[in-house]
C-alpha cells in the first residue's frame, strides 16, 4: 500500500459518568492511596508499572503496551477551576470549554466551523452514538450522528430502489420548501437536506472498508470499527466522536471499572492496529477524557464524585509520558477530598487544536493557555512551536 499524507484526523472518546483517576494511573507506591481505599484499590502486585510510583490498571495491557511504544500521552491532574461534582455541569464545561457560564456553542462544533467555513463537506465531523453531544453543538454547522453504520440512513428499509428513490425525493421537498421565508423553516430545511446528503454518502463507507484487525463485539469497539470505515472511505471527515459508559461506579466499582476500562482499551489498540494497517497512524490523534475523577476514599464497594481526572492522547504523532503533575493525596493537598486538579483541560484542547489541526486554538477554548509539547515535530500535527 502506497503512503499517502491524510490531513490530520482527530477522534475523541467519552468516558462517561466520571472516570476513577486513582484506578486507572495508580499510585500503587503511596501507602495512602491503600488507606484511603481498602476494598477498592488495584492490587500492589497486579499493577503494570510506568516507573517506580505509578502504573496502569492490570485491565489497560493494550494501552500499556502502546504507551511502552511511545504512542501514549498520560494527562495528569486534568481538570478545571473551581471544579462542579454534577455530571450534567462538568460535562457541558468539557464540551464548551467554558467553566463559568453556560456556553451555547461546543468547542468542537467550533472547530469543524474552522476546518470547513461554509458547511461544504457535511461529512466534516462525525459522531457515532445516538443524540449529538454537545461538544459538536454549533447553530449551522452539519454534524452527522450515527447510532449504527450498518443501519444508518434515510428509509433503509426501503430495499426495492424505485420506493426509496421516491420516499427520499417526498423528504427533500418536504425540507426543500421555499428558501427565504421562514428562517426556522430554513434552518430545520438545511438540516434535512444535510442528513439527506449526509446519510448517501456514509452509506459508501461500508462497501470500501477491508482490514484484518477483528474487534471486539462489545459497544466501543464496535463504536471505533465504525470510525474506521468512515475515515477510510476517505469522504473528508476530519473529526470523530464517540463515548463509553457509564463509569458512575458508586457501587461494585472493581468488577464495572475492570470490564469497562479493559473494553475501551483493547477497543483503542485494534483501532490503533487498524489505523496501522491503513498508514493512517501519523494522520490520527486520539483524546481520552472523563467529566472529572472520583473521591480519594472509597465508600465500601465504590466511589463517589469527584475531581481531578486523568487523560489520555494516543498516536503515532504523539510524544508518549506522563505529562503534568500526579495530584498529591495528602490530606493538606486534598480538596474537600478530591484530588486537586492542576492543570486545565483547555491546554490539552489548546495543544491538539493548535499544533495537530492548526486552528487558533484561542476564540476555540474561549482564551490563551499553555500548551504541552506531546505533539512530535516534524509530522502532520506540528507548527513548529
């Protein structure tokens, strides 16, 4: 297979209800962390090591063995000011990158605003998952959500070709009306006729799509096989979206976090084989994140909410380790007792924006923040800053 330079892709995963930080990078050398977690800790031994003080969750053997290769970027203490514990509220600051007001415009949908000004490519961002999170919510910029590529379109239960062709000529003069009259009629008319045209082309992807890497049958993986058809079929998308859930472990933490995070980790190495497969692992940068982490102890079986999270950029074009600062768990050092979050998550934003898909990263995450350096010079993603 010849090598082709793709424009950068960026796919973003969303784990759902609030991540354990504590679970998934252990401290598993700080004697307070088993204090403070007797039931639901990672086992000592079980533990795969990053360096002498923290580890992987025994359930993250993929990811490990990718951030071993160099792929994997670990963002510690991520978080936000004056962090809010609702799962509704920290979320929608994630996915408006605006932590004292309630934003209208996703940071996203912004930025699928920037790669495409006038909507051309309606295929520019692409969601997998049913409803559109509000991350990719901007007024008039098309962003298709697919719940299952293999069923995704307009009446395609349709199979005779001379009844769908007719169904799908009635829907688009019921939005195609008449243009300048009603700007809610235009607006809900645009966006009938972009799901129309959206839907036609994704249904392409399927027939193009080859690759030998089998995924799992479980939601995320089957979630990331469907990102990779797509982004395959070379139809212009440039950023992907999908989550996994729900990580709100109150109750029986270790057997749900185990499954979970074990699933979106073996999920992410065959993608990552799959991008592999394609040359497309230069060309596609991943982002990890959770609305915020949970408590530092334990309440019996579970956790509860909290802040401070972990997460993670994985690529070939990624410079893997550990970057920011683990938050302490000293009493002194706790927040109420959470994890202090140290630094925001819009510098994560700011860094993948800014030197992987070369936007201003400012008028995006609403103002100016430091940047890491995880994105390599020299590839797709760099600038040369």
């Amino acid at each position: 297979m010849a090598t082709r330079k793709q424009d950068p892709s960026l796919v973003v995963i969303q784990l759902s209800g609030g991540n354990d930080y504590l679970n998934t990078i252990v401290p598993y050398n700080d004697g307070e962390y088993y204090d403070y977690r007797p039931t639901v800790n990672i086992d000592q031994d079980s533990v795969l090591p990053i360096d002498d003080n923290y580890g992987f969750n025994s359930n993250m053997a993929p990811i490990k063995e990718l951030y071993d290769q160099g792929k994997v970027a670990v963002i510690n203490g991520i978080g936000y000011p004056n962090p809010n514990r609702s799962h509704f509220r920290s979320m929608d600051i994630w996915h408006t990158a605006e932590p004292n007001d309630v934003a209208t415009e996703g940071w996203l949908g912004r930025a699928t605003r920037d790669i495409d000004p006038t909507g051309e490519n309606v295929l520019t961002a692409v969601n997998f998952g049913r409803g559109l999170p509000r991350a990719l919510g901007v007024r008039g910029v098309p962003v298709a959500s697919v719940g299952n590529l293999e069923t995704y379109g307009l009446f395609p239960d349709l199979k005779d070709s001379t009844l769908r062709k007719y169904a799908l000529e009635a829907f688009a003069k019921m939005y195609g009306g008449e243009r300048g009259k009603d700007p809610v009629m235009d607006f809900l008319g645009q966006t009938g006729m972009d799901a129309l045209k959206g839907a036609d082309l994704l249904r392409t992807a399927l027939d193009k799509y080859s690759s030998n890497v089998e995924y799992a049958a479980d939601p995320i993986a089957q979630s990331l096989n469907d990102v990779a058809k797509v982004m395959f079929a070379d139809l212009g998308t440039r950023i992907f979206y999908t989550q996994q859930g729900s990580y709100d472990t109150h109750s029986g933490e270790l057997t749900t976090h185990a499954k979970l995070i074990g699933e979106v980790s073996t999920g992410v190495a065959d993608f990552y084989d799959d991008l592999k497969e394609h040359e497309r692992e230069n060309d596609t940068v991943i982002v990890m994140f959770s609305e915020f982490g949970r408590r530092i102890k334990d309440n019996g079986s579970g956790t509860d909410h909290g802040s401070g999270g972990v997460a993670f950029v994985i690529g070939g074009s990624v410079k893997g380790g550990m970057y920011g600062e683990y938050p302490s768990l000293k009493a002194e050092n706790q927040l109420e007792g959470d994890l202090q979050f140290n630094n925001d998550f819009r510098s994560t934003y700011s860094t993948v924006l800014d030197k992987w898909l070369h936007l201003d990263a400012a008028p995006i995450v609403n103002g100016q923040f430091e940047q890491f350096d995880f994105i390599a010079n020299g590839t797709n993603g760099s600038n040369g800053k």
